[in-house]
C-alpha cells in the first residue's frame, strides 16, 4: 500500500492521483472519477474534488493509498 502525507487538512481526490503518479494528468483523473473507477473506503467516489483525510483509502488501477496526516495538519 503507498501512503501520501497531507501538506495541510486534506487533499482533493483528482490531486491524489496525479501528486501519486496514478494518472498523467488531471484531466484523465477527473476522468476517471466520474466514470465510477476510482474507490474510496471501499466505496465508488464520483466527486472529482471530494475531500480525503487522513485515515482514508484511496483504491484505484489495482493500487491503494493509503492518507496520513503531516505535521501542521489536522
């Protein structure tokens, strides 16, 4: 499972991707998003620019990330 450390409260779920090296561009993650491929908690996510915090799993492409809080965040 990869991990991405929060800068800040959150991450927006398009930005994760991309910040993850899962998509090559925003636009292919909103993409996908909207076309029901990414998962999180387990869940189908369709909101491009939906919150994730620390503690949340992202799943998508066969990966998993996995949201931790950084110093100065939460």
């Amino acid at each position: 499972m990869l991990e991405l450390t929060l800068r800040g409260d959150y991450i927006e779920l398009d930005k994760l991707l991309k910040a993850m090296g899962l998509v090559e561009s925003g636009g292919r993650a909103r993409m996908l998003i909207a076309a029901g491929e990414v998962r999180v908690d387990g869940q189908v996510e369709l909101r491009k620019t939906a919150k994730m915090r620390a503690g949340q799993v992202v799943e998508f492409g066969g990966q998993r990330v996995r949201v931790i809080q950084g110093p100065g965040g939460g």
